[in-house]
C-alpha cells in the first residue's frame, strides 16, 4: 500500500483529470445533499451522471467497501482521503443515500452472500435508492412496540401494517424493514428485518406535508406484501439487533452531516447581522448578538472535533452523542438566525420577504424535529446514561 501522503496526491490528481467542470463549485452541504440515484429519481443532469458514471468505474463510490461488491477495496483512511479531496475542489459526492451510508454497511456485517452480491453493487451504481421501514402511527419512541406483522407462508412472508415518516418512501426502489414475526415473543425480541422490493403488489406510500411547507415523508402501506424469506437479514425473531446496527450510522450519519454544516451556518449568522444592522466590516454592534454569534461558533468548532473524533471506524452506541449535540445545536443556529431578523422572520409566502428571509422562517419550522426523528433526544440520553455510562 502506497503511503497516504502519495496516495492523496495521486486521488486529486486523479479528480483534477476526470471531474466534469460543470460541477465545480457544487460541494455538498450536508450528508444528504446531492444526487440519491434509483429509478424514480429527478435527473440531475449530464455532468452529474458522468460524475458517478467515472466514480462507479473507478469504484471510488464506496471506496472502501470489498472490490467483490462494488467498492474499491481501500481503507478507510484512504476512503476518507478520496471524500477530503472531493469537498477541497468544491465538488459533490457522485452518490448520497441512506444504501450508502446505512444499509450497506450492515448488510457487510451481517447479510448472506447472496444478500452482498444482490444489493452492494446497485447500491455502488446507484440503481437503487433505498428507504427505511422503522417507524408506525402508534410506535414512536417506543420502536419496539412496532405492529406491522409478517407471516410465514412457505418460502414467503406475507406482511401487512403501516410505516409512518418514510424518508422518500414515494421516490425509492426498496425498503429496509423492521416487522413483527412473533407477536407472543417479548417487543423486542419478536421482530425481523426485512428488504423489500417498493414496487411489489400491495405496497403503497403518500407524501405527508409539514408545517414547513414542504417534506420528505410519507406514511407507507403493505397490503398482503409477500416478501422471500431470502430477503431476510439476520435470523428469524433476531431484527432488532440489525436494526440498532442501523440506527448507530443514521445517528452517526446525522451528526457528521450537521458538522459539514458548521463553517458556512456561521459565516451566513455573522453576514446576517452584519446586514441587519447595515455594516459591511467591523463587529456586530450589538453586543447581545456578538456573544450569542460567538457561543453559537465555538459551540460548533468543538462539536465538528467531537464529529471527527467519534466518526472513526464503525458507529456504536457514542452515535447517540453526536445525534444530540448536532441537532440541539442545529436547532438553536435557526433560532439565532431568527432572533437576527427580527419581524422579518416572520415571513410565510409574501412578496414582502426575501428570498433569504423566508429560508430563516422555514428552517426554523422544519428544524423542530430535528430533535425527534432519528431517535428523540430523551431516547438518546438514556442510551448514553446506560449503555455508555453504565448507569441504572
């Protein structure tokens, strides 16, 4: 293996010679931004296909997933090279998506043969865009309380119930699926974890609005779903294992995005005021909103160290304090970039508010759930006082 140092030279050179120069300048903000791939997805257009169409040939996709999925057989300190050079030339990623960052990794780790060569290598291609069966109208924090069911029927389940904030339910190809098998079992030990195929007879899902004004979600219906038993992850009555295993990454995968955020929500804070109080240089002359802009930045700069330090390797249970600090700090830059403007915060859908105002008044809205989806920060803080702490 050559030395890193060797290695990052030849991966920007590398960038330098075959990254369409139509994408430039269109680095990813967060995690989740960028092109998700599958077969319902918008057309990002001509660039961004070359892009991943290049990437998937130099398996740079998944750099450090086996060559024999998909990935590029690197290491992770390799893979997270190649990510460095890609944001350093204000690039996007060729591929986002929850198969990426979630599911993959917990189909290495635990799915059959079959299961790795099945869905690794459309992961890595970008043919299928996956989405995650967790939550249900009666089953929130309380996951394991879950009641969609799937019955044994030879070489087949048959599932039937319903999921509730379905990231992209409507536009993905596949799901990933916590149902119940053993309803006489315990909660959590009655549960299975499923992959299913979104365009099966019986499976259908609609868009749910927020108060935001737009969203990702949507309530998903299974009708007498059959499902092979083949696409079972895991054994039998054994999901929820499987299912923590996810949730680590989505937590993990939460706060690293929320950290790639960090330095431009600043800068857009300080020129916010600035604005505000009709300045172009100097501090904020306000000194309330100097020290809150300053709390807020080194609040920010100890969290991405955090990220960094935690995001090491494979997620475990220390996910759950990324998952808080990310989004409780998130949550309270929209309130600060709201406490900035003012009443021009207040803004909803008039021609009054700028473009940039009613952004603020929006991100306010949707950033109250930040706290709630991907486990609740109370669920968060009691894995932490008793699976890390080893508190009772």
């Amino acid at each position: 293996m050559t030395d890193l140092a060797t290695f990052r030279r030849e991966v920007g050179q590398w960038i330098d010679a075959h990254a369409p120069a139509g994408i430039y300048g269109q680095r990813a903000e967060s995690a989740y931004d960028g092109y998700w791939g599958g077969q319902k997805s918008a057309d990002p257009g001509p660039d961004r296909l070359r892009w991943l169409d290049v990437m998937r040939t130099k398996r740079w996709v998944a750099p450090s997933w086996p060559s024999a999925y998909g990935g590029g057989g690197l290491s992770p300190a390799e893979g997270q090279i190649i990510k460095e050079e890609i944001r350093a030339r204000e690039l996007p990623p060729p591929l986002v998506g929850i198969g990426l960052m979630m599911l993959g990794p917990v189909i290495l780790a635990r799915g059959t043969e079959a299961q790795k060569r099945t869905h690794l290598s459309r992961i890595c291609d970008g043919s299928v865009r996956w989405c995650q069966g967790y939550s249900e109208p009666s089953s929130g924090s309380d996951l394991a309380s879950l009641r969609t069911r799937a019955v044994i029927d030879g070489d087949e389940f048959v599932v039937d119930g319903q999921k509730v904030w379905t990231s992209f339910a409507d536009v993905s190809d596949w799901i990933f699926c916590l149902v119940r098998t053993d309803p006489d079992a315990s909660k959590h030990a009655g549960i299975s974890f499923l992959l299913m195929d979104m365009n099966s007879p019986g499976v259908s899902a609609r868009r749910i609005k927020l108060i935001s004004g737009a969203s990702p979600f949507c309530e998903t219906f299974f009708d007498t779903v059959r499902v092979p038993r083949e696409n079972m992850v895991g054994e039998l009555n054994d999901g929820w294992g499987v299912a923590k295993s996810v949730l680590h990454y989505e937590r993990s995968t939460i706060g690293t995005s929320i950290a790639q955020q960090m330095e431009k929500a600043e800068q857009d804070l300080v020129a916010m005021a600035k604005s505000r109080y009709g300045i172009e240089t100097g501090p904020v002359p306000d000194g309330y909103m100097r020290d809150q802009i300053a709390r807020t930045t080194m609040r920010s700069a100890g969290f991405a160290l955090t990220s960094e330090r935690l995001s090491q390797g494979e997620p475990g249970l220390e996910s759950s304090i990324l998952k808080i600090l990310g989004t409780e700090l998130k949550q309270r830059r929209a309130e600060l970039a709201a406490e900035i403007l003012g009443p021009r915060a207040l803004g909803w859908q008039d021609d009054a508010y700028s473009e940039a105002e009613l952004r603020v008044t929006t991100d306010w809205l949707r950033n109250r759930a930040n706290t709630i989806e991907g486990g609740t920060t109370e669920i968060q803080l009691n894995i932490i006082a008793r699976r890390v702490l080893g508190l009772r």
